[in-house]
RNA sequence: GCCGAGGUGAUGGAAUUGGUAGACAUACAGGGCUUAAAACCCUGAGGAGGAAUAAACCCCUCCGUGUGGGUUCGAGUCCCACCCUCGGCACCA
C-alpha cells in the first residue's frame, strides 16, 4: 500500500472555487502600495498549450509572492483577439469570426483557472470587443488630429496569399510572417503612424530603462540611427548647363570619402528617375518594371549588383565639380534616406562590386588602398588631402554645401490592413474622396457581420451592405466608408492602460488611476515582442504622454523576456515532430501544483533560454510535493532548534531573494533542502511547517492552501504574510573557513566569522605546521590562503 | 557581413559576482522493503592515479568550467586572441 498522498483531483477544484468565491484576487486599485504587474494577453487560439503555462503559471508565482510581501499587485488578463487566424479559420469553416473568436476565449477562460492563477478576471479586456475598440478607434482619433496618423502613397509590402499590406515588422527574411508566402512590393495608399517622429526619444529614452542589454540593443538596432550628411548633386540640363538643373539629393555617411563619388545611384522608384531627359527611357522603363516584380527575397540578393545607366544624363561631383554618370540600381532603396545615394566604389563594398561590373572608375581616396572601408588618412582630396577623414568629414561637408543629417533606418508604421477581423479604421470619404474622422458619439463604430471574407483582392468590408447604408444614412450621400482595419499591434500597444478601467464608457482609461499605476512595474513576455509590440507600445506611450492622455512617457519599467520550452526531443514543439506536450494531460494526472513547480524549476526565467521538456520532470515536482505533505504527519508543538531556525531565516532570505529577480529554479530549490533538513528530524516542529507552508504558498498554492487549513490555522495562506527571516539568525557565529597553500586548498578550520587576523595566523600556522609565509590572505569567514617560497 | 547573448558532469542547471566548481533535480548504479513489480526509503557518483586493506569508506596527489595566452595570493567569473552554438538585423549608403 502506498503511503498515504494527497489527491490533487479533490484539493485543487475546491481551491480555485473557494478563491474565485472569496473573490480573493480581485484588486482594489483605490488602495495603496500599487504593485502592477503584467504579461502579454494571449491571442485565443482556443487551447492552452505548454508555453502558455510556462507564460502565466510562472508569472502567478511571482504575483502570488508580491502579495505576501504585502503589495496590492495588479495581475490581470485578457485577449488580444482581433487577427487573421480568426477570420483564416471562419474561410475555411464557413463560421463567424465573433462567434468562434468568443467559444475559443470561454475555452481558455476555464483552462486559465486550471493553473490556479490569481488574475483578476474582474479587469479582464477583449480587444475584439466594441468596449474595447471604441477606444482604439478613439486613441487613432487623437493620433489623427495631432497629425500622428497620416494617409500616404507608399510603396508598401503586400501578401499576396493573404491578400493584404503588412508592416515592415511582419516581413521575415522577405517572406509574410503569418503564412510564409514570398511578399511582394506594391504602391498604394494607407494609413501610417507617425512613428519616425518619436525615433529620436525612442533610442534616447532606452537610456533610462532597467532592461536587459539584448533587448535594448535590439531595439536600438531596429531604430538604426545613422549620422551623415544630404549633399546635393546638380544635374545640369545638357542644352544649357547652368539654367535652372535638376537636384539628387544623396545621404550619406561618409561625406569625407566624396571626391571618391565616382557615379550616382537612384533607387528605380525614386521620383526623379521619370522627370529627367535621359535618352534610353524605353530601357529604363523596362528595369523600373522587372524591378518592381522582383519579390523581396529576389531584390535582396546580394551577388549579382543588377542596374542600368540614365543615358544622356550626368550629375557633377560637388567636390572635383567632374561630371559623373547617373544608374538606377536595385541594390539603392528607395525608403532610405533620399532613396540615392552617392557611390564611392574605391571604398564601400556594394558599389565596389557594381563599379567592377559597369567599369565605372574607381578613385581611391583615403591612403590605406583600394577596398578600405574604416577611417584614415585622405589622399586625392584637394585641400583635405593629408588630413584624418574622420576630423575633415564636416569640413568637407561645409565646404561643399551639403547639410549634417540624421537618418533612422526605422520607417512609419503602416496600420492599415485589407482584412475584415481587425477594428475598424474611425474614418469616412465625403464625395470628393476627402477623409474625416467619424464624430465621437457614433463610436464605437461597428465592425459590419454581412461581410464576404473571402480574399478577392479587394478588402472584405467593401461587401457590406450595412456599411454603406450606415455611412450614407449618418454622413450622406456619397459619403463612402473607409475599407480597411487596424493592425492588431495598434490594439495591444494600449491594453495596458485599459486594465485600469476596463469598463468606463466614458474614457479610455481612468487618468487618476493611471497616475497611481503606470508604468507597469514588470512586463513578462516573448522575445519575439523585442522589437515590434514593445516599440509600439512605448510609441503609443509617449504619443499620448504629448497630448497629456498619459501621466508617463515610457509604458514598462522592468521587462523580461521569457525562455523558449522545447521538446523531450530539444527540438520545438510542433505537431510534425510529435513532441507537443498537452499540460492537460499532466494536470489530471500530477496536478497543476507539480506542473508549475516544474516549469518555476526548469530554468531561471528572468534569461530567455531554450529548455527542454523533461518528461521525469513533473512526476518529480509531484513526488516532492508528496514528501511535503508526509511531513505533516510527524508535526510536533516543540520550538524548532538554533539550527533550524537558521536554516529557515537562510531560506526564507533565499527565496525572497531570487523570486524578486525571476530566478524561481533557485528559489525551489531552496526549498528542497529545508524539506531534505525537516525530513532528517524524527519530529517536524508545527511553527517551522508553518514557515514552510508560506513559502511554498505562491509555488503551489492549492497543496499549500490544503495543509495550511490542515494544520488548523485560520483563513486562506494567500493573505498571510510573507515570513521575515530574522537577520540575526543569517549571521553565522563560527563559519567553515578553507585554508589554501599557494591556491590550493589544503584544509577547512572552524572560525568564528569575526576572528582578528593574528589570532587566525596563529592557528593557521600551527595547522599548517610552517613557522613563516612570504605572504597571508585573510578574508574573514571565507578563506585563507598563504603564499609560501 | 554587423550587433547581442552564451559555451560548466550523461541531462536541466547552481556558484554569495574574484574566494571549497558541480548546489538542487533528472537519468544511472548498488542496497532495503516486496513472492515479484510499482511506489517508497537508504547509499554512491566529475575524470585519472596513489596509498592502504580481505574489501570498501576515510585519506593523499594530479587533471578538470569551448581552445590558447595573460592579470592575480587566488579565475567558471577579469583582460587579449581564436573556435563553436543560439538570437536579432541584413544591399540601410
């Protein structure tokens, strides 16, 4: 017969019931010592998988301990639940994406409460809930009105499986982040947000943020600050050379390498490429339009330089005044800088290699040689030959007439998408085509249900019926509705600020509160977010910081980006390989206790590691768990002796510690050796349980709850108090100190930790049995080391 | 190519941030309980060698944190060079 265990199936319903009764986890935000903290609300696709726990049962943990330590925390959820896997599922079904979008969240709901999480449901947003997106569209209004959200001719990415623009930030490797399909360019009008405007204080602000040093780096990256100078080339009319030329303006880096300008490169879409009088146009013609045919992936190919010379054109090198030729290339981009760019093949790589190509001259003009790409002296540079080209660059630029610039490889955010599952763009056309923002009293303005999903190239709102009548009855005739809808990141780069007021009809979020609570004490997330929601959310910030609808500029203060759960297999967990666990599964059989105990064990959580699933690993979380709940019965009222009050002051201090910085592994693990100490007792005193049962409270919070009750103490364990280890206990009197002999350790003496380095000397010396050393290291409590000849 | 993070037992990982490397756990091995298995409990364990013994433990020595150098009384930790893995960006002028 087995030893007598608990039953998880009996304990952790009643919990989670007793919980959600006593509504135990619902903040009061009125109340003081605010502690917010926050991670990414899920997309609902419908089922609880293992990353999802590893997202919100680890991060329970943590709010679970800031409550014990006595703050009022904020740990709410919701679902980001406007996107394309919605409206992709009801194509194919022949469903409604509302529907199905409402069924999977009510499925996750449940699935949510399993884990035994203490979010406050009562905080809870849908971002595909017209609650929720009258304030998106509200929040795109005041962006409107302050000229932060623009309508523009953009070339833009365009999926054409998915039949819709994406953003810069859903382009992977050239391919459409969502379903692989190569992306090609397109020209058309949408709508952006002006985020360029904030790069600037984007990169600067990072200087104040705690995070961690990849994330901030990654961001930086993805701004790519770039200083250099706008020079500009004429090209003179060949007729008339001086009347009235034509302007290339090029960016560039390095101005000091100009007198090595040996030829001009246009990106084929730049605007100028039509407007001058080159003499081959049907040629060019041709390249402009087997480039812009050429797929993403095809443009970026990096061996083969493609372009072709404007004939009859010539621009003149502002620095040797020398007429140089003028090519388009699609190896220029035409989104940035000047969408041109001033080639200097002796010494930057690209043009070098479209120099060789063409056999356009190559002029080598700093001293290190042909194909020296850093700073150095300059040579065949007029008056600035012999100087540094780092101390002549803006000498150069001065006397040439270009003008210092700063360029941000960063583009503005286009947030228009031609799909029906998003919130729809608050804007109509009057007959002439003109925009307006729709008034406020008709906001929300609904998403339309008589709507044909399908992609037929055109966006699925233009099939509503509904739409039309509704915009010609409120604007007008010929009033026209826009089409488009919002990117979801334009949802959830706000969410944050609803939680706060979940409900208000009447503001988007409530501003007192807001002061109390922002920014967000600790966001969890993953490391996919680095770089698109988590600049977008700190765009958003500051946009509304500048027109005084947020008490602060940055939304986050800490960030943490969460390791990856990998297979039994170390690969990913995918249905191919057959490596997915199902936490279901785990939960019925081991309980949900021993599955957050393990995914808190698996690996510190404040690094984003790649860990894999071991399958032995819940089965033993449970096995501990199990050897705690034997522990209760063997309690004794006695007082626990000195040494184990030591051992739970250090445990206690342990485990404060590394939860406070995410580092659960360690935390539990602590919490196996004060059960390995208890466990050699004969009896376990009650009050040292008592302690025990507290830690373990966040970790396991049912098991906890049960033997809490069990042991007859009153109430629920979640509003007890964190146990204070007792400093004085932490000191040791006497400590184990190691005694090296040049490095090597040749003993252990018992010390007291204060012992004055003669006295130490003496003993040392009299183990060591020598009389004299070249040399004695003594730190205190630690170790001795003594040099000797 | 550029940037960032990181390489520690069979495995996940630990190491008070320059002070006993391998905590804790998994897997493994031996033992106990059992008719047997599971469960549970106990014990062992980085590698090589030495000494000793009936045998084992204890004990002793050397090697050991990707590689090679360096700084230091002392290096997993700091510095230099190189190799490898992962992640981000990538024709960004």
């Amino acid at each position: 017969m087995a030893k007598e265990t608990f039953n998880h199936k009996d304990i952790e319903p009643a919990f989670q019931k007793k919980w959600e009764d006593a509504k135990l986890y619902e903040t009061d935000l009125t109340k003081p010592n605010p502690y917010y903290l926050l991670f990414e609300f899920p997309y609902p696709s419908g089922d609880l998988h293992a990353g999802h726990w590893y997202a919100y049962a680890v991060t329970d943990i943590f709010a679970r301990f800031k409550r014990m330590q006595g703050n009022n925390v904020l740990f709410p959820v919701g679902f980001d639940a406007f996107g394309l896997p919605a409206e992709n599922a009801a194509i194919k079904e022949g469903t409604n994406p509302k529907e199905g979008t409402r069924a999977r969240i009510e499925r996750m709901r449940s699935q949510m409460k399993r884990i035994g999480t203490s979010v406050d449901w009562s905080k809870e947003v849908i971002s595909s809930e017209p609650m929720y997106y009258k304030w998106t569209q509200w929040l795109f209004a005041k962006l409107y009105e302050h000229n932060l959200a623009y309508r523009a001719e953009a070339p833009v990415k365009w999926c054409p499986k998915d039949q819709t623009v994406l953003a810069n930030e859903q382009v992977i490797d050239g391919t459409c982040e969502r379903c692989g399909t190569e992306v090609e360019e397109k020209i058309l009008t949408q709508w952006f947000m002006k985020i360029t405007e904030y790069a600037e204080r984007l990169l600067a602000d990072l200087e104040l943020l705690p995070w961690p040093p990849e994330i901030k780096e990654a961001q930086r990256q993805w701004i790519g600050k770039s200083e250099g100078a706008r020079i500009a080339f004429s090209i003179p009319r060949t007729a008339d050379r001086d009347a009235n030329p034509k302007i290339i303006e090029v960016f560039t880096t390095r101005p000091d390498t100009i007198f090595g300008a040996t030829y001009l490169v246009l990106a084929p879409e730049h605007p100028l490429v039509m407007a001058l009088d080159v003499s081959n146009k049907n040629e060019v013609e041709d390249y402009v339009k087997k480039t812009s045919k050429k797929t993403a992936i095809e443009r970026s190919e990096h061996k083969e330089k493609t372009g072709i010379e404007l004939k009859g054109v010539k621009a003149v090198n502002p620095a040797t005044k020398e007429d140089i030729p003028v090519y388009i290339a699609d190896y220029a981009l035409a989104t940035y800088g000047t969408g041109a760019l001033m080639a200097v093949p002796a010494h930057d790589a690209r043009d070098h290699a479209f120099a060789k190509k063409h056999n356009l001259p190559i002029r080598v003009v700093l001293e290190e040689g042909e194909g020296y790409e850093g700073e150095g002296t300059l040579s065949n540079s007029d008056i600035f030959t012999g100087k540094n080209s780092k101390q002549a660059r803006w000498d150069i630029v001065e006397a040439i007439g270009g003008k210092r610039a700063t360029n941000y490889r960063m583009r503005d955010w286009l947030v228009s998408r031609q799909r029906y599952w998003g919130c729809p763009i608050p804007v109509v056309y009057d007959p002439e085509g003109k925009p307006h923002l729709i008034p406020e009293e008709h906001l929300p303005w609904l998403l339309p249900e008589d709507v044909d999903y399908t992609p037929k190239g055109k966006p699925p709102l233009a099939s509503s019926k509904e739409l039309h009548e509704r915009v010609e009855k409120i604007f007008g005739e010929g009033w026209m509705p826009e089409y488009d809808t919002l990117d979801t990141f334009v949802d959830s780069s706000w969410y944050f600020f609803r939680y706060l007021d979940p409900k208000d009809d009447h503001n988007f979020t409530d501003l007192e509160l807001a002061k109390k609570w922002m920014p967000v004490d600790r966001y969890s997330g993953g490391s996919e977010h680095t770089t698109v929601h988590l600049l977008f959310a700190r765009f958003f910030t500051k946009a509304l910081y500048d027109l005084a609808l947020s008490p602060v500029f940055e939304p986050f203060t800490e960030r943490f980006n969460r390791g990856l759960l990998m297979g039994p297999d170390g690969r990913k967990m995918s249905k191919r390989w057959g490596n997915v666990i199902n936490p279901d599964e785990l939960v019925e059989q081991y309980g949900a206790d021993a599955v957050r105990m393990y995914l808190a064990f698996i690996g510190p959580y404040n690094e984003p590691g790649h860990y894999p699933w071991q399958p032995t690993g819940v089965p033993s979380m449970r096995k501990f768990l199990n050897r705690i709940f034997t522990l209760s019965q063997k309690l004794d009222e006695g007082e626990p002796s000195e040494d184990m009050r030591r051992t739970l002051a250090k445990t206690i201090a342990k485990i404060e510690k590394d939860s406070e910085k995410f580092k659960f592994n360690t935390a539990v693990s602590a919490l196996m050796v004060l059960v390995n100490e208890l466990e050699k007792l004969p009896k376990v005193p009650t009050s040292a349980y008592g302690t025990l049962v507290r830690l373990l409270a966040p970790f396991a919070p049912h098991l906890a709850d049960h033997l809490f009750e069990a042991t007859r103490e009153q109430g629920s364990v979640h509003s007890q108090k964190w146990p204070e280890a007792d400093a004085a206990l932490l000191v040791e009197e006497s400590v184990v100190v190691v005694i090296q002999v040049n490095g090597k350790k040749r003993g252990e003496l018992v010390l007291s930790h204060d012992a004055p380095e003669d006295e130490v000397k003496k003993v040392v010396f009299e183990f060591l049995a020598i009389r004299e050393a070249k040399r004695f290291v003594y730190v205190p409590g630690k170790i001795v080391n003594v040099v000797v000849g």
